[in-house]
C-alpha cells in the first residue's frame, strides 16, 4: 500500500486522513538484538514518496544523539535495509555517524541486489533475504496490526523547532517539547518538561490514549482525530496536566485528578465523569 | 589549542555578520590573534563591516581553486594587529564550495590564530551547513523575536545533531524599555525556551548603523557605546572571564521612569 500525496484546496478544516500517519510513522530505529544491535531502516513503502537521504541521514544522527549512553562500545550493528537502495558512499556514511558513537557496522541486510553488491564491495558481510520473506517480524507486525504497539520511545532530549519525531507506540520525552516540534505516537506521550509544541496521541485512531505534560503550553493537541487549540488566554498553572478524548472533545485535568474522576467508555470511545454519570 | 566558533542564527538580517565584525574586533583588542571567515558566499558583505572592500584581492574560491596560498587571500586589518579575514567570493553561490573544503580551509587556518569565527550564512541549507563543519563551537545570535527565537531553535537541534554541543548564546537589538513595558520578548523569555548558556546581551542601538555604514567596528570607536561594551565583554567570556551583565537599564528613560523604577512601578 503507497501513499499518494494529493494537494488540494479544501477550505474545510478537518485533519486529513489519518491512514497515511501510519505509514508515516516509520522512522528509523535502533533495537538490540542479542549481543548486536539492530538498525532499522523504514521500507521503501513506508516512507511516503522519496525521502531524501540528507533527510533520512538526519534522522539516523537525530536518533544516536537522542539514544545515546544505552550501548557499550564497539557494540557491532546490523543494518537492515529492507527494499531501501543504498550505494557505497551512503553506506560508508552511515558507518561514520555509527562510528562518532562508537558502534561498528558489521552486517548489512537487505533484499536488493545492489544494496548487498554495494555493502559486499566495502566489506561488510551481508545478508540477503528475498523481498517476500518478513524480515523482521516486530516491524511487519507494527504495521499490519494497529492494536500491537512497539516498545515505548525514551528521549532524553528536547524536541527542537522542526524535529519531528513519530513512534508506533508511546512515547516519553524527558524534556522540553518546543514549538515548530512535533511528537506523533500511536500510544500515549508523556512529556517531562513543557509541551509547547504539537503532539497527537493515538494517532492510529485509539481515542483511549492521553497525553501528559508538567506544563501544558502546547500550539496543537491531537488526540486520534480531533484536534484541540490552545485556548487563548489560559491560567499559568503550574501543576502537571493531562489531556484526553471526551464526547465533547478534548480536554484538561489536573493529573492528580483524573484517574479519580475519569473512566474510558468503549461505546462512546470516550473518558466519561464518573461523578456527572451519577 | 585554537577554537574554531561558527556564528549562526536560522533567520536572516538578527546580526550575525555584525556580531562576527565586532566580536572579532574585540578578541584582537584581547591580544588574541583572530581570524575571520565569510562563509556566506554570493552575499558577502563581512569585509563592508569591517571597511576592508578595497583590500581583498582573493577570495577563499581562489584559495580552493589553487590560484593563491592561503596567507595571500588573508586580508590583515590596518587598526588592529592580529585581526584578518578571508572573504568570501561574491561571483559564485553557496553551492559553489563543499563542506570538506571549508573545513580543510578552517583546519589549516586554526594552526597560525588563536580564534577561527566563521559568519554563517542565513538558512540551513549547504551555506549553513559548509559554515558549520569546521565548528567545534557555536555562538548563536537571535533578536527577542518569535520568529528568530523558532528560527535559533532549529538551528540548535541540527547543530546538536552536527555534533557540536558547545553552544552559546547571544541575544542581539533588546529594547530594555520594551521589555519593560512588556512589548517584548524577555531575555529570560528567549533563554528559557532555548536552554543554551547565555553568553552576551546586546542592546539596540542606533550607533551600531552608523559604525556599520562606516565600516568600521563598534569596537573600535573611541567612544564608549553600552553594544561596544557588551561585545568586549563576549570577548572576556569566551577566554573563561566571569564578567557580570550589562545593566542595560541604567541609561533609560526619563526622571518619572526612572523614579518609578525605583519605587517598584
């Protein structure tokens, strides 16, 4: 299934399909496998039309920044490359930015021919599996069943202007989420420090998931399909806040109270008032 | 050790190139010896700064191209000794030169100064990021403005990811009045967003156009201006001095302000 980018000039103000989110949610990630560690590339079908590769490199050093300290030294990578086509000299940039981290690529697998005839010429040993075959079966089962979240995300960074970071599962910064940043997960987000960018919860269309901040000072909240502004003038409250899908929509409580007060109605895919229902 | 420290911002017209002028200006005034490099090819406009057009004879595309050594490209400044910059061409465009050759260039410079300042240009495409290769370290330049303040926010996380983590901040053109009156963004506004050590409070100022115009560094005036002062103490933080902040208000207002300072209005 690809994803085609249409433009039009909907005057209408609804938040567009949110199927491709969940193509786009591929992103590369890092896993450890054993005694070696896993560097995933998103299929070629997963990223929506041609990502350019500074872009794609971005991301990979974006990552090992965010990820650092959770490896020991001249632990060896396997890159999994899946149907991304990749020459030498991509290659042998990703064994540098690997190499600034002090992790060492060794395997590289893939299931295009010239990938692996490029990864065989620089002298890494390569695994080629045929195009049908899963070739990882965590990330194939992220894709084809929406309940099955992936393990959550923990970053320990603040999320700039025009970071961009999207996660099939929850995702925790521990940090500031900046304006012009964007947190898109298909589980929860809990932010550790400000939220004063986007960020959209269950956005693979699970109306339970919440979002969480010690400060909620964000542009846009998005909780599967409905979006919620900022209000204009809001109380500078100090205490954590939490966002989450009510039959009205989105709205805020004071963390401390919601688990008293809120209960999730699967019918009405909804958190409901306890104390209103009465 | 020499340190080689790129001078960025994301957005354009917040000062960089005026901050690269005056800040070299005033390391050399430290006896530090300094040099200068204009990476915003096709838009060069340091050596203006500077008053130093008349002089460049080659540029660092002369240098790349082999059609001149290093040190005869280097345009020493008159006034102050151990101050020199190499411009930049403005006939050709930013993608007219590659990352590794910048840095080749900025290596090879930071065997003879004590400082490498390298003017970036505005935007983050391959003129910021020829600029940013050599770096070690980064000065940040943003106006009290939410664009430029989005704009240095980005930039921070490509340079985070660049990995150059040794980032300071300076906050350029505040109007302690607005601030005041709460028509503009805080210094404590801007540095709590952005999360990167202050290292220089610049104020606006009227002469800085004026030196400008005249090619001649604010530094270098025999006049003492509160920017002059401000860049001079940049100057002393970066060589590790604790030098305390302007009190940029001191010389504001009128009597009925300044008496209603002092009473807490």
């Amino acid at each position: 299934m690809t994803f085609e980018p249409t433009i039009s000039l909907d005057k209408n103000d609804e938040l567009p399909d949110s199927s491709p989110l969940v193509h786009r949610y591929a992103q590369i990630y890092l896993k450890h496998d054993g005694d070696q560690m896993l560097l995933v590339l998103p299929s070629q079908a997963e990223i929506n039309a041609d990502l350019p590769w500074s872009e794609t490199w971005q991301e990979l050093k974006h990552l090992l920044q965010t990820k650092e300290q959770s490896w020991q030294v001249g632990t060896n990578v396997c890159l999994v490359a899946q149907d991304r086509l990749l020459d030498a000299r991509q290659l042998q940039t990703i064994a540098e930015t690997l190499d600034d981290v002090k992790l060492s690529l060794l395997t590289v697998s893939t299931n295009r021919r010239q990938t692996a005839v490029a990864a065989a010429t620089s002298g890494y040993s390569v695994e080629q599996k045929p195009a049908t075959q899963p070739l990882i079966e965590a990330s194939t089962e992220a894709a084809e069943t929406v309940s099955a979240l992936a393990d959550p995300l923990y970053l320990q960074s603040t999320v700039r202007s025009g970071v961009e970071i999207r996660h099939p599962g929850t995702i925790i910064i521990f940090g500031d989420l900046n304006p012009g940043g964007k947190a898109i997960a298909a589980g929860d987000i809990l932010v550790w420090g400000r939220l004063r960018g986007i960020a959209h919860a269950g956005a693979q269309g699970n109306a339970q998931c919440r979002i969480t901040a010690l400060q909620m000072e964000f542009t846009q909240l998005r909780i599967a399909d409905a979006v919620a502004r900022a209000p204009k003038l809001r109380p500078r409250r100090l205490s954590p806040e939490l966002a989450f899908m009510t039959t009205e929509g989105i709205r805020l409580a004071k963390t401390s109270e919601f688990t008293k007060r809120y209960i999730f109605s699967s019918p009405s895919q909804a958190w409901i008032d306890q104390n209103q229902e009465k | 050790m020499s340190r080689i420290i790129v001078v960025t911002s994301g957005k354009g017209g917040v000062g960089k190139t005026t901050t690269t002028s005056n800040l070299g200006a005033a390391i050399a005034k430290q006896n530090r010896s300094v040099a200068l490099i204009d990476a915003d090819f096709g838009l060069r406009n340091l050596d203006l700064l500077l008053g130093l057009e008349e002089r460049v004879v080659y540029t660092a595309i002369d240098v790349l191209a082999g059609e001149c050594r290093l040190a005869q490209a280097l345009v020493k400044d008159k006034r102050l000794k151990g101050l020199v910059l190499l411009p930049a061409a403005q006939n050709r465009n930013k993608e007219s030169v590659q990352p590794e050759q910048m840095k080749k260039i900025a290596t090879a410079l930071a065997k003879g100064y004590d400082y490498i300042l390298i003017d970036c240009p505005a935007g983050i495409e391959l003129g910021f990021r020829n600029a940013i290769s050599a770096a070690k370290e980064a000065l940040i330049v943003t106006t009290p403005e939410v664009a430029a303040v989005r704009d240095a926010d980005r930039v921070i996380g490509l340079l985070e990811a660049e990995g150059v983590n040794k980032i300071n901040l300076i906050v350029n053109r505040v109007k302690p009045w607005m601030v005041e009156e709460n028509k503009m963004m805080s210094v404590e506004d801007v540095l709590e967003l952005l999360g990167v050590p202050l290292i220089g409070v610049v104020p606006d100022d009227e002469k800085v156009i004026v030196a400008t115009n005249k090619g001649e560094p604010l530094v270098l005036g025999e006049y003492d201006s509160l920017p002059a002062q401000a860049y001079l103490n940049i100057a002393r933080r970066l060589e590790g001095e604790k030098v305390p902040f302007l009190d940029l208000m001191a010389n504001q207002g009128n009597l009925l302000t300044r008496l209603r300072r002092m009473f807490g209005g």
